[in-house]
C-alpha cells in the first residue's frame, strides 16, 4: 500500500463516485478501480459498497477512513513543518553553546542577527552543555550549530574559530593572594582548586597549563558548570581558573588576571561536515563567521 491508494481512498470515500473521484485525482477510472481492489485484497476486508449509481463506505472502510485521515493530516503538518523549516524568509535554529559564552557572546550575537528585518521570522531553540556533550548531539542531529571547544580527533566536524576568552583566577574575598595584580601556576598550586569535569574543553586546557609547569595540581572538586565553581569558591573552599565572564561579579569572589602565555581560550563554531543545513542555519553562520571575522 503507498501513499497515492490512500489519497485515491480518501477522495472515492468523499465524492462517492467513481468516475468523478477519478476525475478529480487526474487518473483513469481503471486505474482507480485497480488501486482500490489492491487495497480491499491487502486488508482482507471490502471498504466500500455500491448504492445505486454511487459507492459508500462499509463498516470497515468508516473504521480506516478514520486512520487514513488521521495519517494523512500527520502528513500535511509534517510536510508544513518542514517548509516553514527551510523556508527562504523564516527558519529555525538548533543551537547549543558552551556556558560561558551563553552570558554575552551568543545573545549578542543572536541579537545582532535578528536586528536584520529580513530574519524577523527566523527562531531559535538554545541549550547548553560541555565541549563532549555539545558534539554528540550535534553528529545526532540534535542541534544545527555548536559554540565549542576544538576537538583533534573530530574529523567529520567543521571548528571555524570565531571567538577568543580571557581566563582568570577566582578567589573568595580576603584571600591571601587578592592583593596581587597578577598570579601564576606557581602562585596558586598550594591552594585547593575547584575545576571542570573531565568532559569539559577547558579542563584539558587547564591540565595542560598545569602540566606546562611540571606542577599536580589539588584539586578539591568539579564541576560542569562555572556558576558552581564561582559559588563554591564564594564559600571559601577554594580557588579556581575560569573564563572571564560579567556574571563573576554576582558572586563574593576577587578576580585576578592569569599571568601565563596560556591564559586565553579560543571558540569554536562547529558543524558537521557535507550535512544539509536549511537556509536559516546557513544564514545565521555566515553570520556569525563574519562578524566574529571583523571583530577580531
């Protein structure tokens, strides 16, 4: 059974009628006939009955007139969906973002773009995670475009880099190295360190800082999430590496430069590679490619 019997059945059903039916759906009236006689024989059950001139549905052509409408407005909404979806002037864009870029970066960027009265109709649905995370829902489809981390081993992914993120040094207030401009690896290896997950981009570029200076860092606890390292650090429990980010000032911390050649971390936009991405997606990064371009 294909697509076409269910659209000759659910017309036949309407008009009543063979020959009109067949008019109606540009098909010979064999051809309808045939259509409809393949469909009885498949389901084992006559679907409809002649009365005079014309046909009606039997009992058991009511009971599937009732799936085939239902499959076919499925159908019709899918079909709707998909070009509201790709459409040239209207769209939808997954996008998913490491958490520190999601204070300032992605919503002025976000801003910027719609600020265009040409993208007025274009969504966006946001969510955040880690570096690993973000990559395994992007190659399954989950999301369109990914604010990331650089990954090596990625071969089927696309890192175009788009943005550069100062790192600093948290510490709760009256720590004793608040009152220095700048502090090094040396400076802050005898003290607790509250620190990324395993999974995180920035934990690798942390352990390499650490490594860099043939010191084991101590570290007390960690976190996927900087707001859980910030509030963590505020409650005297430590010190941390993070990104710079505006939402360090809600928290009870001192914050100090990093004194290290390693001290600034790079974004990437990430996408997969030779995959379709609907003109909205394709619009929003080029965007994004160009004017993180001519901001750097």
């Amino acid at each position: 059974m294909n697509l076409n019997q269910l659209y000759y059945f659910k017309t036949l059903a309407e008009l009543e009628h063979y020959t009109k039916a067949a008019e109606k759906l540009n098909i010979s009236q064999p051809t309808l006939s045939h259509s409809i006689s393949s469909m009885e024989k498949e389901l084992g059950a006559n679907l409809f009955e002649k009365q005079g001139r014309n046909v009606v549905l039997t009992k058991y052509g009511r009971i599937y007139m009732f799936y085939v409408e239902n499959a076919l407005t499925q159908l019709e909404l899918g079909k709707n969906q998909i070009e509201r979806l790709v459409s040239e002037g209207g769209g939808h864009v997954g996008l998913a973002y490491m958490t520190s870029v999601g204070t300032n970066f992605v919503p002025d960027l976000i801003a910027g773009f719609l600020d265009d009265p040409q993208n007025k109709n274009i969504s966006f649905s946001c969510y955040e995670g880690n570096t690993k995370t973000l990559l395994y829902n992007l190659k399954r489809e989950k999301y369109d475009l990914i604010f990331c981390s650089m990954v090596e081993a990625e071969s089927d992914v696309e890192f175009i880099p788009v943005y550069e993120q100062s790192l600093v040094v948290i510490m709760p207030k009256g720590h004793p190295l608040e009152s220095k401009k700048k502090v090094t690896i040396q400076d802050i290896c005898p003290y607790p360190l509250v620190s990324y997950t395993k999974e995180s981009g920035m934990r690798r570029i942390i352990d390499d800082m650490f490594t860099k200076a043939q010191i084991m860092p101590n570290i007390l606890c960690q976190f996927e999430d900087v707001n859980s390292m910030a509030g963590l650090v505020a409650a005297n429990q430590g010190i941390a590496i993070v990104t710079d980010s505006p939402a360090l000032d809600n928290y009870h911390v001192t914050k100090l430069e990093l004194d290290t050649p390693y001290s600034r971390r790079m974004v990437y936009l990430a996408y997969v590679l030779n995959r379709y991405l609907p003109p909205a997606v394709e619009k929003f990064k080029d965007f994004t490619i160009q004017r993180t371009k001519e901001k750097r």
